[in-house]
C-alpha cells in the first residue's frame, strides 16, 4: 500500500517541478505589456552568462543599468515579432511572439479627453473617457477589453495616482488652504484686505496690475501662487467688474512661468536633477548642470513673453477674442462666469460670506498667509539644508534640493492653526463655527480635486501607453542643428498639452533631449564650440518653455485647474478665454525666439523684437471692453 502512495507523490513532486520549471522558463524574458510599432522599447531578460537574444532572427545587444538589471533594446516595426532567447551553446531557451498597435493609438485617449472638454464643458465626462479607452486600447481593444479597462479605472488608474505621496502632498495643500480660506472669508479677513486695497486700487487697470505684481511676489511656487493670489485678489475683480477670467489668466501667467525661470523657487531642484541626470550620459562635457540651468535661462521666451504680455494688457487695456466677451460680460453687471453653467461645473465655489456684525480686520487674512510664505520657504530651505549635510553651499543648491511638497503642507498647516488662533482670540467665532466654516472651505475644494486626481490618472494612462516615446520617436529623426531648439519646444508644447503635466514632460524628455541635441551637434561638428553650445542651451530651455506653453493651452493641467479654481472661474471658461492669449505669445516666441536663434539671432534680439510684436498685435487686434460693454454705469478703467 505504500509503493501506490510513494508513486503518486513521486509522480506529483516530478509535475510540480516541471510547472515551476517552466514558469520560471517564461519569466526569462519580459517584454513591456504593450509595444508601439516603429517605437523603441527596453526587453528585461534575466541573469545569465552567455544568453543571446534575437528579434526576428536580429540580434539585440545586451547591457547592464544602473540596478544591474540586464535588459536589451529593440523595436518592432511591424504588427508581430519572434523573440528568442538562446544559451552559450545556442540552445534555444524560450520563444515569446510580440504584437505591436499603431503607435497613433497612444495620443486618441488624450485628444478624446480634450475634444470632449472643450466642445461638451463635461470635464469629468472627459477624463473618465480618456482614461477608459486608455484602458481599453492598452487591453487589445476587444470587448473583454472594455470590460477590464472599465474595473480598472478605479481600481488600478485612480488608485495609483491617489497612492502618490507627492500628490498626496498637493491633495493635502490645497485641502488645507481651502480651509484656512473658509475661516479667513468668515472671519472678515479677505473683506478686510479687499477694502485696505480697494483704498489704493481705484481703477480696473491698478487691480490687474496689483494681481501680477503679486504673482511676480509670489514667486517660489506655482500653486501657492495661483491659491494666494486668486483668492485674495477675486472679491476686488468682482467689485470693480473684471471678470473671473482675466483674474484667472493673469493668476495662471504669474504662477507656473514666473516659478519656471526664477533661482529660489521650488522648480529649480527638479530642473537642475534632470539636466544632471542627463549630462552623466555624455563624455567631454565639463560644466555643472546648475550652470547649464542658469546659461538656458535667457532662451526660456515663452515665460518671459507671458508674463509681459500680462503687463502689456494692462497698460493698454486692450483685449481680443473670448476675453473680450467676457470682460464686457462682466462691466455690463453679469456675473464673471460663463452665461450658460455646464451642469457639471469644475470649479465648486462654497460662497462664504463674512459674519454680520464684526469688524473687517486685514490683518486676520494677511498673517495666515504670511505665516504660509514663511513656513513654506523656510521648510525648502531646512529641508535642502537637511538634504546637503555639513558645509558652505550655495543658496540655490540648497533650494534646489529642498523638499517642497513637505514644506507645503507644513505652512498651510501653520497659516491653519494661526488663521484658528487669530479668529478665537479675537473672540469673532466661536470654536464650533471655526470649524463649521473651516470645513466649508474644505468642501469647496472636493471637486476640483477629484478633476485633478482624474487628469493625474489620465496621465498615468498616457504613460502607460508610451505617448511621449511615440512623440519624441515620430519627430526625433527629422531634426537638425537649425532646427533644433525650435523642433524641441513645438514637441515639448504638444506634449504637455495632450497630457497636461509639464513636469512630466520636463522629465521624459530632459534625459532624451539633452544626449539627443549633443549627438546631433556633434554630428555637424558643432558640440563644445562657441557656435554650438547657443543652441544646445536653446534646446534645454526648449523643453521647459514648452512644457510650461503646453501646460497653459491644455484643460487637463493642473496649473490650468488650480488658477481656475482660486478664481472661482469655470475651467473651460479660463481655457477658451486664455488659450487665444497663449497662441499668440507661444507662436511669437517659437519665431522670433526658438527659430530665430537656432538660426543665429542673438537671444537679447530675439527676445526685444517678439515683444515688439506682441504689442503691435494687440495694438491691431485689441479693443477697449469699455467701448462695446453696454454698462449701465461708468466704471473707472
């Protein structure tokens, strides 16, 4: 009886082996779950000495990263490939059959998203589309495929952007700033600053000149520029008849392009780390990639033409297209919002109107949000301090490396507990009614967020579909040294547009773009020469500026998003009215800025004669809203 018993676990422990033999076997080798055709892609294959692998019969070259992990690249040019793997004596270890989609497939669910955004004003709608067909697409688009990619838009898509700590960090942020402007609109605090200013802004144009000053003081984050400022600077539009979406354009203007290109502020780290990243991939480059950051600033002309065109605005008090309809919309007594509300709107804004009764105190609001600057600036700098260790550094190595999503949420949490503080000493509010109202603001920031975790997931569905790769891959081969800076800001701009995150843009394409622009001025024997190195400045801050042009064009930004929402502006308003704007500065800093320096054109040149322009153009494109407004009072311009 127990020969039959030792047969049969003999027997079970032989398949058992043979199993896992071969699903070990099959782990050889891994290949990316989805492959685009003419587009290159990176084959993990496990440890072994001697392997060859082949694609097609080709043989693929096989190297180490910086894990140690070996891998091989390869790309599949048609709809289908043999992958093999042999041993040193030639034995063949596994076999895969690769399939490839067409590579245009990865822009459809971004191009949905935003089609469906801007003609239907269903941003919800669009971004769940986006992300389902993504999902669909990346599954064999079958009707199973529909099924899978439907289950994983919550369980996979918004679970791992809500599982990022770094959006955490901003999720948090803004709760809490949300909620530090709920106590501050209740306890008189944004009404007292409203008529302190109010006391010096007599007309429209010193309001919209006060928001850009502001937003240039206001210069070390993009998002705590765009909170600060859109909320203290909204009930002022309101009362002097500017519209929601000259507030929203202006706040938009001053946050993300001034953080771009300033020395202290928390983009400078990032920026710095991808140039360096990429600069290690390159022999007989000797220079700090905190210097190439500084050379590339004067050839960023899309910041630098935004932000003038601000003031150039103002100073004229011209505007064109959906702006101007807006800005007569709003001397005529409409409200700055679009005349038709989408049903499902993007910006919730909870009015909280200030207690009856009590005295209008600027200082209630001012201190919090001083508390919010000091807090954040000194938690970038502990934190870089922190990050370098002993020694002497340099003020901007030591922001540069500086934690600023931590830094962030210690100073809203600190303008918090003063804002809290401030309210009950002062004895305006009872501690149930602080509370009550804090979380008023709070709620007012719920669906915003819920767009902005949606438009993160969209973009971790582009990423997933390789829609960079199949950007950089289509135009990469087309370029020269001309050329270059021009061609490196147009992809970085569609990039960002389609996926709506400059930083992610910023980091696909830095490591790619700089090692790209080095092998093609060293091709034409231009790299290291004095001729040379203009252009490959030009093309590291072709990257940035056109990530931040993208990022001002696309409804899927999160930039985009937060201006509108502390404005209290619709999204797709503050998009229509802004995107005629950003054209027109973007296409004048590509010519007279990318082209013309690609093309020997000095940047100082460049830069005086696009400006030149865009004030011919909004000489010869710009009316005064005050001649068509239909106002049934004067309002001072």
């Amino acid at each position: 009886m127990h020969t039959p018993q030792r047969l049969f676990w003999q027997m079970s422990l032989l398949l058992l082996l043979l199993f896992t033999g071969s699903l070990l076997a099959d782990e050889r080798l891994s290949p990316p779950g989805l492959i685009l055709q003419g587009v290159g892609f990176e084959i993990g294959v496990d440890d072994g000495t001697g392997l060859r692998l082949t694609l097609d019969g080709q043989a693929l070259a096989l190297f180490e990263d910086e894990t140690g992990q070996r891998l091989a690249e390869a790309t599949l040019a048609g709809s289908r490939g043999v992958l093999e793997l042999f041993d040193a004596e030639g034995q063949l270890l596994e076999r895969q059959v690769l399939t490839a989609i067409p590579a245009w497939l990865s822009l459809v669910p971004a191009l949905t998203a935003i089609g469906i955004a801007l003609v239907f004003r269903q941003v919800i709608a669009a971004l769940f589309l986006g992300i389902l067909l993504g999902g669909w697409i990346y599954h064999g688009m079958s009707a199973a495929a529909l099924f899978t990619a439907f289950n994983e838009t919550v369980s996979v898509h918004l679970l791992e952007a809500a599982s990022d700590s770094e959006h955490m960090a901003v999720v948090l942020f803004c709760l809490l700033i949300g909620g530090m402007v709920g106590i501050i609109s209740r306890n008189g605090g944004t009404q007292g600053i409203a008529a302190r200013i109010t006391r010096y802004i007599r007309n429209r144009r010193q309001a919209q000149a006060t928001t850009g000053l502001l937003g240039l003081a206001i210069f070390f984050d993009d998002y705590a520029n765009a909170l600060i400022v859109g909320n203290t600077m909204r009930n002022i539009f309101d009362r002097l008849h500017i519209s929601r979406a000259k507030l929203a354009y202006i706040v938009d203007c001053t946050a993300a392009p001034v953080s771009a290109v300033l020395l202290v502020t928390t983009w400078i780290g990032f920026q710095v780390g991808l140039i360096q990243q990429a600069m290690s991939e390159i022999d007989g480059w000797n220079e700090s990639a905190y210097s190439v950051f500084i050379q590339a600033l004067p050839y960023n002309f899309y910041p630098f033409m935004a932000v003038a065109f601000v003031f150039l605005l103002v100073g004229s008090r011209r505007d064109f297209g959906p702006m101007l309809v807006a800005e007569r919309r709003a001397l005529a007594g409409h409200a700055g919002r679009s005349p038709v509300t989408p049903r499902e709107a993007v910006v919730e804004e909870a009015e909280i109107e200030t207690k009856p009764g009590i005295a209008l105190r600027a200082s209630n609001a001012v201190v919090p949000m001083l508390v919010l600057v000091a807090f954040t600036i000194g938690g970038i700098y502990t934190t870089g301090a922190a990050e370098l260790g002993q020694g002497e550094h340099d003020i901007w190595d030591i922001f540069g490396e500086g934690d600023a999503f931590a830094a962030m949420m210690w100073g809203s949490l600190a303008a918090c507990i003063t804002a809290v503080v401030m309210t009950l000493a002062q004895r305006l509010m009872t501690m149930n009614e602080t509370t009550h109202y804090w979380f008023e603001g709070v709620k007012s920031m719920l669906l915003p967020l819920t767009i902005l975790m949606m438009a993160w997931a969209l973009a971790n569905v582009n990423a997933t579909l390789g829609t960079s790769d199949f950007l950089i891959a289509a135009l990469g081969e087309a370029l020269s040294p001309q050329w270059l800076p021009a061609a490196i800001f147009t992809l970085a701009a569609f990039t960002a547009f389609a996926t709506g995150s400059s930083w992610g843009v910023m980091g696909i394409m830095m490591p790619l773009t700089i090692p790209l622009a080095w092998a093609i001025l060293d091709l034409h024997g231009l790299a290291g020469t004095a001729e040379g190195m203009p252009l490959l400045y030009a093309s590291v801050a072709g990257v940035l500026a056109g990530a931040v042009w993208g990022d001002h064009c696309s409804p899927l930004a999160e930039s985009t998003l937060l201006a509108a929402m502390a404005s209290g502006c619709d999204l797709i308003e503050h998009v229509r009215t802004q995107l005629p704007y950003a054209l027109l500065v973007g296409v004048i800093a590509l010519v007279f800025g990318s082209v013309a320096v690609g093309h020997g054109l000095p940047w100082w040149l460049g830069l005086g004669l696009g400006l030149l322009v865009l004030a011919l153009c909004l000489r010869l494109l710009g009316k005064r809203a005050e001649d068509g407004s239909g106002a049934s009072r004067p309002v001072a311009a």
